[in-house]
C-alpha cells in the first residue's frame, strides 16, 4: 500500500513537466515562424523607401541653367561690333558724283562787233544752241540765244546774228521800216505786214514772189540766215539784211 502512494506522485510530476515543456516550445516556434519573418521583411522595405526619398531633394541642380543668361549677353555685343563698318558704304557713293558733274565745258568765243567798241561773247549751253552777250566798255548790252534757230536783234542800228552753228555776223544801217515790200541784199525780197502792237511779220520771197520763208517778230527781234544772207526783223517792223 505505501509503495503504490509514493509511486503516483512521481508520474504525476512528469506529465506536469512534460506539458510544460511543451507550453514553452509552442511560443518560441510562434515567435521564430514565418508571420515573424514576413513581418521584419514589411518593416525593411517600409524603412527602405523613407531612406531613398531623402536624397531625390536636389534642387540644387537648377541654378546652374541660370547661368546661361550671362551667354546672350556677349553675344548682344558681339553683332554691335559688325555693324559699325556699314556707315562707312555710303562716303564712297558721294565721291563719284563730283567726278560725274566735273565735265569739261567747251570754251567761250568772242567776236568782235562792227562797231568797234562792242563784243559778242558766245558760250554754249548744250543740245547745239549757245547764247551771246553783248559787251561794251564792261557792261552787258543785251543777250541773244538761240532755240533750235538763229537769233538777231538790233541794237541802235548796228544789226547782230547769233546763228545755229555758234557764229556771230554783225552790219550797220540798211534798214526798211514796214508795213510794205522791199528788196535786200542776196536777191531777195520781204513783205513786211503788222500783226499787232510790237508784232511783225515778214515773209521772204523768192524768185516768181515764191515764199521762201516767214519772220514773225512777237515782242522781240529775231534773226534768220538764208543761202548766206543774215536778216533781222525787229518788233517795231524794222527789216535789214547783209551778206
């Protein structure tokens, strides 16, 4: 009898121990199983991103784009300096000008008048015509130029022709005051009629009274050479002829 009480005891204790020991090995599986391990990998990803982001801040690295400002400055300067050589185009253009204008003139003529104290100094003045100025003791008497034809006048008597050609024909007296038909030198004769006040015409005639030509004196004198006889008509129906 007491060797079965002392034996229950001692079986008791071992089943006690062993499910303690199993208690213990339960927790420590739970703790290293694979929940734990998924759970420290979820803690080191969700940390690893958190180390990442930090260095993305590099803002930084914009300035250096505004230093390409500084670039287009020098450049501003640098098409500055082309332009300065084009203002000196134009000082050329000017110096052919004065080389264009700067034509020679044909010199003057000077014929002396049959007065003996008076001048004709002939200059041209282009597309074949010339003027002459009377000239007496310095002072310019009067001014005859020709228009594609010959000029005269009559200067108290002394009759001058300014012809085509440039040439100067002077003569004194052997006028014929008009209205009327009067003979001259050379063969021919006028018809001298009033067409107004200071106005006169004359008409030259021919062999057979033929009209050769017409004079028409409208406030000034003129001047004709016909078959090398030098004629002038004045305004006042003067008429005087010279070969």
């Amino acid at each position: 009898m007491s060797r079965k009480a002392t034996h229950r005891p001692t079986t008791v204790r071992t089943l006690a121990g062993a499910i303690l020991t199993v208690a213990l090995i339960v927790p420590v599986a739970t703790a290293c199983g694979p929940e734990s391990d998924t759970a420290a990998g979820a803690a080191a990803t969700t940390t690893a991103p958190a180390v990442t982001t930090a260095p993305v801040a590099t803002p930084p690295v914009t300035a250096p784009p505004v230093s390409t400002a500084p670039t287009t400055a020098p450049a501003a300067s640098a098409t500055a300096t082309p332009t300065a050589p084009r203002t000196t185009a134009p000082v050329t253009a000017p110096a052919t000008t004065p080389a264009a204008t700067a034509k020679p003139k044909s010199p003057g003529k000077s014929f002396p008048l049959v007065d003996g104290i008076s001048t004709a100094e002939v200059q041209p003045t282009g597309n074949q015509n010339y003027t002459a100025r009377i000239v007496a003791r310095g002072s310019v008497l009067a001014t005859l130029e020709t228009k594609d034809a010959d000029a005269g006048l009559d200067a108290n008597d002394m009759f001058v022709v300014l012809s085509v050609d440039g040439t100067v024909h002077s003569w004194m007296g052997g006028a014929h005051q008009g209205p009327g038909t009067f003979k001259l030198a050379g063969g021919w004769t006028a018809k001298l009629t009033k067409v107004g006040e200071l106005h006169y015409r004359a008409q030259i005639l021919g062999l057979d009274n033929a009209v050769m030509d017409t004079l028409d004196a409208d406030q000034h004198d003129i001047g004709a050479v016909a078959n090398g006889v030098y004629i002038v008509l004045t305004a006042g129906g003067r008429i005087s002829a010279h070969m």
